[in-house]
C-alpha cells in the first residue's frame, strides 16, 4: 500500500511539473488559436466548422478547443480546461487578444474609410476585369501550372496572374473565391513599410534620421535609424521562432503594446552590420508613424487614405492590438486581387492610373539588398537578388508571410503573381518558372 501512494505522489509531481513546464506554451497554443478563430469568424466570414477544420487544425495548435458567441463576437480557445484565451471582434480593427487586467475598449476609434469603385474595370477598381488574349502565351500550359498548385501538398489557397494589368490566370481552393479575405501574415510589413515610402516621397519625413526614442538616448541603440529598421539592420536582438516560447509569439499572444517589446531588447551586434529577421523591428516602425500624427484618428485613418484605400484594396483590413496600434508585422486580410493591387503598385513604381503615392527611387531603395542578408532581403521586402530563386529573374522581389503567403512582382515579364496558402513547402521556383515559361 505503501508503494501505491508512493507512485501516486510521484505521478502527480511529475504531471504537475509537466504542467507548470508546459503552461506558458498552453498560453501562446490558445491565444493562437482564439485570435486565429475570431478573425476568421467574424472578419473573414468563414464558419466555424470551416475555421475549426482548416486555419487551427494543425499541430499543436489543434491540441486546444475552441468556442464562438456570435452575438457578442467573441472567440475563446481552451487548452485541456487548464488555460482559456479570448478575442474579441472590433467592427473596423478586426479581433484582438484579450489579456489579464487589460480592459478591451469596447468603443475605439475606427479608420474612416472610402467608398469602393466597383464600376471602374480591375485593377483600378472592383469592376469586372476586361478579358484580354495574349497571343504570347501559352494558356494550355499556364492554366496547368496553375492547376499543380492545388492539392493536399500545397495547399494553395488562392493564385491571381496578372501580365499587364490584365488578370491571365486564377484560381481558388473549394471554400475560397475572388471576395474571400486571406490573411497576409508578414506581407503586412511590405505594407507598413510602404507607408515610410509614401511619408518620404512627401518630404514629411527622411529615414535616414535616427530614432527618438529616450530608452535608447544613453547608449549605442541611439545611432539606430529608420532606414536601419526598415531593412531590420539594427543590430537590436530578437528571436522569430513560430515553434516555440519567443519574442515574436510573446508579442503577438501576450502583449497590450506591440510597438514596445523591440525598443526594450539590447544590442547584440552593430548597426547596418547586423541582419536580423524580426517582428517586433516592424512594430516598432508601426508606432513611431504613430508619433507622425498629432491624433491617433489621423494615424489610423492615414494607412488608409495614403495606401490601402487610395489604390482600391478596399477589402484589405489591418488588426490593431489592444493599445490601438496597427500590428504592422502580420496582421492585414485582403483578397487576393486586392493583394496584386499592392504588387501592381510596385511594378508600376508608385503610380497608380496617373496619381503618384510615391516614385521610381523609392522602389529602387527597397529593393536594394540590406548589409549582411546575402541579397535576400531590402526595406521589408523580399529580394532574389540572392538567387533563392535560381530559375527565376534575379529582379524579382516578393512580398512574403508565414505559411506560404505571396505576393511576387517581376519587373521584366510586367507581371504579378499572388499565391496564397497554408504551408510553405511548395516548390515556388519551379512555379514561378513554369509560369514565366508559359510566355512564348
């Protein structure tokens, strides 16, 4: 009897220890999944059956269970009944994570957005596109590579061609269509870091003016620049580790102020000499366009009338977190058309149909390669300049986001290309390349 209770203590000091091991990343495991759920619930408008089934269906996030209340628009998420999240649907915000102690503001101020041109043929407005042959290419064959991308491998969700302005090729997975909203993870940050181009090309600001920031007033960090964040070059340290307890999913599931948890690392490295793929480096960019507003109106709606709404993404929305800040890393949803209009933008260097957000030099500053990233990365923008691509131009440039979200501009086929999804392994170099082969 006694060794019974003896093996009876020791199993519950073992599932205890496991318990109080595994407690944080029951933490990230169900904030994940609740603000996973909510945003596709009530911003995307997928059921939950679907959301439960697809978006959260992985592991380890499956490992909790997840709850809605449509009437108050909330999502909770339940890992083994030991840890409950929450997120809560804002109409104009999006969902946002609750946390303990902070009030969720159940009145906030909304960006004041524009009416959509659904007369207006695509890209410049929501209009049907004109169809257009192209007596260059070959359809049989681009149509088939298109087609390749869709099955349980690739899990393609979506894909939008376009040569010329014209829509050549599209596609969307059963569940998806032309309207569906698709998040765009980090391609979110080629849009927060556009925004620094529109300012520039204003002359309301110069990113090669250093941070004021007073954390960083005493030490090395003060010789950090804007250009140096947009080409996450700052040397500050920062871990970006989806799988496990890191700064990026401390931030993302656990703070109130995304713009701080950065400003508060140290240097490990120098200034232009450091590259260091981070997330918070995009937040911080996030608050300090903040601090070039006099109001936080002006600030929320300026994403808006300066970029999003100005070239007709009218479906895009970018989430806030509970401070009000736009989570400038990862949080933007959009359709796919509406995400080769931001491509579009690009290839046509900041002109669209004849109104200039901001010009040729811009482009050719965030594409240039940063300092130490092998050619791979410019100002929040993804680079071949590296050859990832080997197949592929070298001018290429991609917006890109976590689980295979993209969005590729090659200046020399004057074409666009969105792939979106749910996983990053399929074989993007032979699908660029049969797609640029397909013209004759």
């Amino acid at each position: 009897m006694k060794i019974f209770k003896r093996v009876v203590v020791l199993l519950l000091v073992v599932i205890l220890g496991a318990v109080f091991y595994n407690y944080p990343k029951l933490n990230i495991i169900a904030g994940y999944s609740a603000k996973s759920t909510g945003s596709s619930v009530f911003l995307a408008k997928r059921s939950f059956e679907f959301t439960n089934n697809t978006d959260t269906n992985f592991s380890p996030i499956n490992l909790a269970s997840n709850s809605i209340n449509k009437e108050e628009k909330t999502a909770k998420s339940s890992a083994f009944g030991l840890l409950t999240r929450e997120s809560v649907f804002r109409e104009g915000l999006g969902s946002v994570l609750t946390i303990n102690g902070v009030e969720v503001d159940k009145s906030p101020l909304k960006p004041k957005r524009s009416v959509a041109d659904n007369i207006t043929p695509y890209p410049y407005g929501n209009g049907p596109s004109k169809d257009s042959i192209f007596p260059n290419i070959d359809y049989k064959k681009l149509n088939s590579t298109v087609n390749s991308m869709f099955n349980d491998i690739n899990k393609t969700r979506a894909i939008v061609v376009i040569h010329k302005d014209k829509i050549i090729a599209e596609k969307y997975d059963e569940g998806f269509n032309k309207e569906s909203l698709l998040l765009g993870w980090s391609m979110t940050k080629s849009i927060t870091s556009t925004l620094f181009g529109v300012l520039q090309c204003k002359g309301a600001l110069n990113i090669h003016d250093r941070v004021p920031f007073k954390e960083w007033e005493n030490d090395e960090r003060k010789k950090i620049t804007i250009h140096n964040l947009l080409q996450m070059n700052s040397g500050l340290e920062w871990t970006e580790d989806y799988n496990s307890i890191s700064d990026v999913t401390k931030m993302l599931f656990l703070s109130e102020d995304m713009t701080k948890i950065q400003i508060d690392k140290p240097l490990v490295g120098k200034p232009n000499e450091t590259w260091n793929y981070s997330s918070g480096t995009t937040n911080v960019l996030s608050g300090i366009l903040r601090k070039q507003f006099k109001t936080h109106q002006e600030y929320l709606d300026f994403w808006y009338t300066d970029l999003i709404d100005k070239i007709g993404m009218n479906s895009m929305l970018v989430e806030t977190d509970l401070s009000g800040n736009y989570v400038g890393s990862s949080y933007a949803w959009a359709t796919a058309r509406d995400w080769a209009k931001f491509g579009l933008l690009y290839l046509h260097n900041g002109n669209w149909n004849g109104t200039s957000l901001f010009d040729k030099d811009w482009v050719k500053y965030a594409t240039t390669p940063t300092p130490t990233s092998d050619g791979w990365y410019g100002a929040q923008i993804w680079l071949n300049a590296g050859n990832r691509y080997p197949d592929v131009p070298k001018n290429m440039y991609s917006f890109n986001g976590y689980q295979g979200q993209n969005v590729f501009v090659l200046p020399d086929q004057e074409m666009v290309i969105v792939r979106l999804g749910l996983t990053k392994n399929a074989d993007v170099n032979h699908f660029l390349n049969e797609v640029i082969t397909s013209f004759k």
